[in-house]
C-alpha cells in the first residue's frame, strides 16, 4: 500500500511538472515563432 501510495503520488507528480513545463514551453515557442515570423503580438 505504502508503495502504491508512492507511485501514485510520483505519477501525479509527473503529470503537474508535465502539464507545466508544457504550458511554458508552448509559451516561450509561441513567443520566439512570433517573433522569428514577425506578425507581432503575444502568444494567444
């Protein structure tokens, strides 16, 4: 059980850095593909 609850909390764990890094990474590309084309404005 004691494993289990381990697991449990490193794979929600996981899936938060995950869902973060993925919404900053996506900004930052946004940001950097916005202004490598130049259509101005930020990351929508």
């Amino acid at each position: 059980y004691f494993g289990y609850s381990w697991s449990f909390l490193g794979a929600l764990l996981a899936l938060v850095w995950g869902l973060i890094y993925g919404f900053i990474g996506g900004w930052v590309f946004a940001m950097v593909y916005n202004a490598v084309v130049g259509t101005g404005g930020g990351p929508s």
